[in-house]
C-alpha cells in the first residue's frame, strides 16, 4: 500500500483499533489512491464486525473516486504527440498536438534543450513530497508538471481559459492528481480581471489591471474578453494549515501587483519567490506601489540570479544593476528570493 510520508508515523499497522483507523480515513481519502484506501478499508471490514457500515462507505467512496477519474482522463487525455522532458531520473511527458503546446516547445524547448534548466534545477532541490509549490502563470503546465514529478501538491494558476484544460491534460498524462489548476490571476486585490479573446499565447496580459491602456474598455458587458477571479495570494491561502514552499510567478510585468498580494506569505519566513522579472513590461504596471527592495528587504532576504548553471548570490548594488530599467531594459531575469535564518527563527 503507497501511503503519503505524512501519514505513516499516524497509521495504526493493527487494524482492530478500531477509532485509530477511523480517524485515520479523512487523510486517507484526501491524499491516498482510492485503491490504498479500499484495500485498508476492506482489510477493516474484515478484522471487526461492527466496521462494516463505514468500510463499505469508504469502499462506495473509492468507486466514485475511480469512475471520476476515469472521465476526466477520457476527457482530457488525448493526445496523437508527446513531448517528454527528463527531470531527477523520472520522465515528465506533455502533449505536444496542439497549437499552444506546439507553439511554447518550437518556441522554447527546440531540440533537446530543456526550458528553463536553472529554474528546473531549483524546483529539483527545494521540492519534494509534502511539500506545495505555487505556479503563477502556469500557461501549459510546464513547472506545475515538474513540480508534481518530485512529489510535490501543486496550485497553478492561469489566466487564459483555454490553457486550463491543457495543464489538466498534461497532468493526467504523468498520472499527477496534485496539480489543481485554476482560472484566475494573482493581484494585489481580490475581485475580477479582464483578459482579451485572442489566441492563447506566451505572454498574455490582464489588460484590466494596465496604468494606461486605452485601446480596451473592460466592462462585464463585453462580447470580446474573459473575466476571471483575481486573488490576493494571501486571500486564496488564509485560514489554511498548508503553506507554499515555493511560489513562482511569471506574470509579464506585473510581478510587483502579485507580490503587493502576498504580505502575509512573504512574512512567514518559510516561503521561497522564484521570480520572473519583466524589466521592460513593469511600466505597464506601475501605480507607484511597493517596490522590489520594499517587498525583499535585506535584512529579511537574500536574493540569487537563477542562471541555467546555478544559483549566484546578489548584493542589493548587484540587484539593482540588473534590474535597471535604463540599462536593462529588454532583460527578465529569474531571482531568488529566500528568507533568511533569522527570518525563519523568528
């Protein structure tokens, strides 16, 4: 029986203890595979008379369970091409027969050249089971797939609808029930966001979140956008025991919007910012809120440039050279942003 690592210190291995194993179902059935849970239940069942009524509920429970997951697999899992992309000895494999998936790998990942090895690497040595990674900006589910390869539970989000299915897909196809995927965006408030209909693409915008855009009027009467919740981070975890790991965000200029979302998160010295910095989109952005070194202050943070080769440690001067605007305009570099121990202590 596959049990999650959290658990085995919590199973009774004597299944006659009747309230031991009970109280043991509700984690069970959220974090183990219907058939784990079905046999213990049925093992149950047997041992003790007086169990039967609740073992076969779980059993009638695990059935719904596999029958859900059979549609959803029929549903999604189609694919006549797969790409697959070798990550800490396990295989991860997308669906490469549609137009986005086509588009991000001829784009991104043409040969055997791995997207974004550095980030890659990272993910490999901070993730594990039990542990939760947040994917913001997941597009096709590329991290949110490698993430889940390593054990870890994963919430990707993603503004554009018809990209939704394709991160669902792709973790159906690796068997990855841990990667919830959401159709919303992460802001610096809660409520709702406009996103054009055009064709998915690599660098979509919540246009309704822009300083100065004037070529679109977002307003829920619109034949021609997209509305989708937009969150805080702190608002889409408050009040929950879990607590991401890693957040990574990928937002296209508005990274500082995202960021202004997770007070909370950023002061729980536990949580690590992979973060995707569109020096030259900021502006688009800007309200004159937060800025990096107010969100990352140095006593509270140290900050790396994730290179493909690695992790290279970033002095506050070293930082802001490379996030200049005047001299680095067209750059987006991948920062690090870890607590420090004392952060973390405290």
């Amino acid at each position: 029986m596959t049990i999650p690592v959290s658990l085995k210190r919590r199973l009774v291995t004597n299944p006659s203890d009747r309230d031991a194993v009970e109280q043991s179902y509700p984690d069970l059935i959220a974090r183990s595979d219907p058939d784990d849970i079905e046999r213990m239940a049925a093992r149950q069942m047997v041992v003790r008379a007086d169990t039967q009524f609740r073992a076969r509920y779980v059993i009638g429970l695990c059935g719904r369970l596999r029958e859900g997951a059979r549609r959803r697999r029929t549903a999604y899992v189609r694919t006549a091409s797969a790409r697959a992309v070798d990550v800490a000895g396990q295989r991860v494999l997308f669906a490469n027969d549609d137009v986005q998936s086509r588009a991000f790998f001829d784009r991104l990942m043409d040969g055997d050249r791995i997207h974004e090895p550095g980030v890659v690497k990272y993910l490999c040595h901070r993730l594990g089971p039990d542990r939760l990674f947040v994917d913001v900006g997941a597009h096709i589910g590329y991290l949110s797939c490698v993430a889940a390869a390593l054990g870890a539970s994963v919430v990707a989000l993603e503004i554009q609808k018809s990209l939704v299915p394709l991160i669902e897909r792709n973790a159906l196809l690796n068997n990855q029930h841990r990667v919830h995927a959401l159709n919303a965006a992460a802001g610096d408030h809660d409520g709702l966001t406009a996103i054009m209909r055009y064709d998915a693409s690599l660098g979509a915008q919540t246009l309704a979140q822009m300083k100065n855009e004037q070529s679109f009027t977002a307003d829920l009467l619109s034949r021609n956008a997209d509305w989708v919740p937009i969150l805080r981070l702190d608002t889409l975890f408050a009040d929950r025991n879990e607590v991401p790991d890693v957040i990574k965000i990928d937002v296209e200029g508005a990274e500082l919007q995202v960021l202004s979302g997770a007070v909370r998160l950023l002061g729980n010295g536990h949580t690590r910012f992979v973060v995707e910095y569109h020096v030259s989109l900021l502006s688009r952005f800007d309200r004159g809120g937060p800025g990096l070194f107010d969100l990352f202050p140095e006593s509270a943070w140290k900050a790396y440039h994730l290179e493909d080769h690695g992790m290279v440690p970033l002095s506050r001067e070293e930082l802001g050279r490379l996030i200049d605007p005047r001299t680095q305009a067209n750059t987006n570099p991948s920062l690090v942003f870890e607590p420090t121990a004392q952060t973390r202590s405290s």
